[in-house]
C-alpha cells in the first residue's frame, strides 16, 4: 500500500495564509476546517488532476466573503495589505 494514499490518510488540514503584499513574508495562518471539501470546490474552480485541492489558490475577495459564509469565527481580510492562498495538506500513517 502506497503511503500517501487515502486509505493512509489521518487527517487534512485546511488554511488560509496571509502575506504581506510588500515582502511576502508569511503573516499569518487561519485554520478552516470546518469547511467541507465539497463546499471548497464550490469556492475554488480545481486545477486539472486536483479534485482534493491540494494545490494552492489564491483567494480574491469574491471567494474571501464565501469562506467567511461558512465560519464561525470570521478572518479580517486585508486585501490593500495581504495576499491570501487556501492551501490544504493530509498526514498520513506510516
């Protein structure tokens, strides 16, 4: 059985980062699991050949007020001073 496989898979993790515009640098993680993967897919349109969504997106301001939509506890988008990316990742056993 290969590792990173679903049958392997433990957990996913889901976030939204924040960067500075000026030097990029990582300012900041939310944690947004609450929302399901199906109502991601519904935000964000895949990349061919990644229906998990395991790649990183951009989120603009259209898809900022729909995650929002969908938290209990809403992120303070800065779009003047931040560049945000949804970006999910799994653990796997070993």
């Amino acid at each position: 059985m290969k590792k990173y496989s679903i049958e392997n898979l433990i957990i996913v993790h889901k976030h939204i980062l924040e960067f500075f515009k000026d030097n990029e640098e990582l300012n900041r993680e939310y944690i947004i699991t609450e929302i399901p993967l199906e109502t991601l897919k519904s935000i964000f349109c895949a990349e061919k050949n990644d229906d998990e969504l395991y790649l990183s997106y951009t989120v603009n301001e259209s898809q900022a007020e729909k995650i929002n939509g969908h938290l209990k506890t809403k992120i303070s988008f800065d779009f003047e001073k931040f560049e945000y990316y949804f970006q999910q990742y799994g653990e796997y056993k070993e």
